[in-house]
C-alpha cells in the first residue's frame, strides 16, 4: 500500500469520522428545540431515496455542487482557501444565457459546445484573477474571492435589470429564454439532465490530472512546500494561475448546466447557495475529486429531504443549513485535534521509550 493510498484512507476515515459525530450533535439539537432525531432522520432517507422521484431529485440538487465545489478543492492543492464558487457560477450561468440567446442560426451541437466553452472561460477568468492578485500583488485570496462574488451578483442584477432582460420577465427580472430546443437534454427514462454525467467525467478528470501528471505531482510540491518549488525550477506563477483557472472555469460551468439544463435563463434563481455549500463539500470530501461525487450526492440528499422534513415535522428552511453547519464546525475541529492525539501519542511513545 503506497503512502498516498494510505493518506486518502486515513482521510475517508476522518471524514467518516466527522459525520458520525455531526448527526449526534444534530441529533443533540433537534432534542433541544423540541423535535423527535429519529422521526427527521426517517424523512431525511424517505425525502432523499425513499422512491424514485426522492433519488432522482436528490442527483439533480448535486448536481452543481459537482462543478462548483471545484473552485475550492483545486487551489486547496496549492494550500490556498478560495470561496470565489459562488461568483463564478453566476458569471458562466449569465455568460451562457447570452451566448445562448445569440447563437440562434447553428445547430444543437454547436450550440452547446458554444455555451460551454463561454463559461468555461468566464468562470475560469473571473476565479484567474483571485490568483493574480494572490501571487502577484499579496492579497488574501479568501477576501478576493468573497467580494468577487458579491461584484458578479451585482453585475447579474444590473444586467438582467437592463442590458440582457427579457421584458416579459415582469415580477422575476430575467434574461431571454434561450429556446427549450437549446436545453440539454434528459437522460432516457429519467428527469435527470446529462449535465449530472457532464459533472461526474470531470471529476473523473481531474482525479488523473491531479494524481497521475507532472502537473498535478507540481501542484502537490507548490502546496506543500514554495521553497522547495522554487529550488526545483517549478514556475509557481503559471501554475498557480492555471489552477485558478481551471477552477473558475469547472465552476462556471455549473451555472451553464443550471441555465441550459434547469432554468433556460439567468436570474437571482442562480443565487441559492450553492457556490458555498461546494466549499463544505470540498473540505468534506479533503479536496479529493473522486469523493466529491459521493459527498455531493450526500449534500443532495439533505436538500432533497428539506421540504419533507419541513412539512412532517413542522421545522424551519434552516433546518439543514444548522445541519451543514454542523459538518463543517466538526471537520474544522477534527484536524487540529488529530493533529493534537497525534503528537501527544508520539511524545507519549517516546517518553516510555526503554533506555539502549
């Protein structure tokens, strides 16, 4: 067993870890307030995959995330914090809504291949300069990307206020329709877009590129350690940018499947959340693209499951959200305190050491 594959077990570990211990303390506090643990924890499972409808609503609410959570788990690698997901799903969601309505004399394929490489790009400039400004000119690039999020909802607001809105969008501000002949398509049988499968062989993607490339092997030794980077000769500059921009242009990609596959148009339906929920879900998953798919799903299904919970057991919106909460606080916590046992069983192992 390699030292990689035994870091990426002891990681699943501590993740599982992590989850146990937040439904106890969720538990804990649906007693407080009043509510049954086991009765919201039977329509958590019946709301998320308790019948087909359940699963297949539960797979399209992780369906984002599958995208967006990239924008943290890449620079992650670096040894970087970004929260800029939310940012750049809206900015390839509004891209994608006008590059959409203004390819109306190509075909399907064209089209689609059009509004992908157009938030592509747009996400993965707008997350690119968040790098830029990390390496080159020293700012925190959890700030940076904080209020680029904010900038790229005010730049939707403003442009499906004006610019870009339809004016039949009268209680709801939106762009124009992109055409139900430009959607993506749903998988046969099923409600769930090819947008899922779309997120699924990215993930698939990235695991290679970041486990099995000189790249990937560079991105490791930047995060772990600049100084030996820079004493290998490594360009810390390009690829740092590079990541960032794969990480913008994954993302942005999300709001292209939310616009062509879900709403058909840019608006404030674009701003729920999900660019940081993808942040827990990063760290859930520690930054590894392939556990992101399982974490996602579970995300999903807490989402699925909240307006069943809502009704049956008479609980707030925020209900989840307390839950999420919960996860992330915990998987923050652990690390320290692994880190603590750690060294306290190695000075422990020492000091009992016999004399030679």
């Amino acid at each position: 067993m390699t030292i990689q594959t035994q870091s990426e077990l002891k990681s699943f570990a501590n993740t599982v870890v992590a989850l146990v211990f937040s439904l106890l303390l969720f538990g804990l506090f649906l007693l407080l307030i009043g509510a049954n643990p086991l009765d919201v924890f039977s329509y958590m499972i019946e709301g998320s995959v308790g019948s087909s409808f359940s699963l297949q609503n539960t797979i399209l609410m992780a369906g984002p995330l599958l995208f967006v959570s990239f924008c943290t788990a890449l620079p992650a690698k670096l040894g970087m914090g970004v929260i800029g997901g939310e940012g750049a799903l809206v900015i390839g969601g509004l891209v994608t809504a006008a590059v959409g309505v203004v390819l109306t004399e190509v075909s399907y394929g064209w089209t689609m291949i059009g509004m992908f490489l157009s938030a592509f790009v747009a996400g993965g400039i707008w997350i690119s300069i968040i790098g830029y400004l990390k390496h080159y000119k020293g700012a925190n690039e959890t700030i940076v990307g904080l209020l680029l999020n904010y900038i790229a909802i005010a730049l939707m607001n403003h442009l499906v206020e004006g610019t870009l809105r339809d004016p039949d969008s009268l209680n709801k501000p939106s762009t124009y329709h992109i055409g139900t002949d430009k959607m993506i398509a749903m998988i046969p049988g099923t409600d769930i877009h090819y947008g899922i499968i779309l997120g699924i062989v990215i993930c698939l993607l990235m695991y290679f590129l970041y486990h099995f490339t000189t790249f990937g092997f560079s991105v490791r030794i930047i995060g772990g350690n600049k100084k030996a980077a820079k004493l290998a000769g490594l360009s810390i500059g390009k690829i740092t940018l590079l990541t960032f921009f794969l990480a913008g242009g994954i993302s942005g990609l999300a709001g292209m499947v939310e616009v062509a596959a879900v709403h058909g148009r840019a608006n404030l339906s674009l701003v729920v959340g999900y660019g940081y929920t993808g942040i827990l879900v990063s760290f859930l998953a520690r930054h590894n693209p392939l556990v992101i798919i399982p974490v996602t799903l579970l995300f999903g299904a807490l989402n699925a499951s909240n307006g069943l919970i809502q009704r049956r057991c008479e609980l707030p919106d925020a209900t989840m959200v307390v839950l999420q909460g919960i996860i992330f606080v915990t998987i923050i916590a652990l690390e320290p305190l692994t880190a603590t046992l750690k060294s306290w069983k190695t000075k422990t192992a020492s000091a009992f050491k016999p004399w030679n």
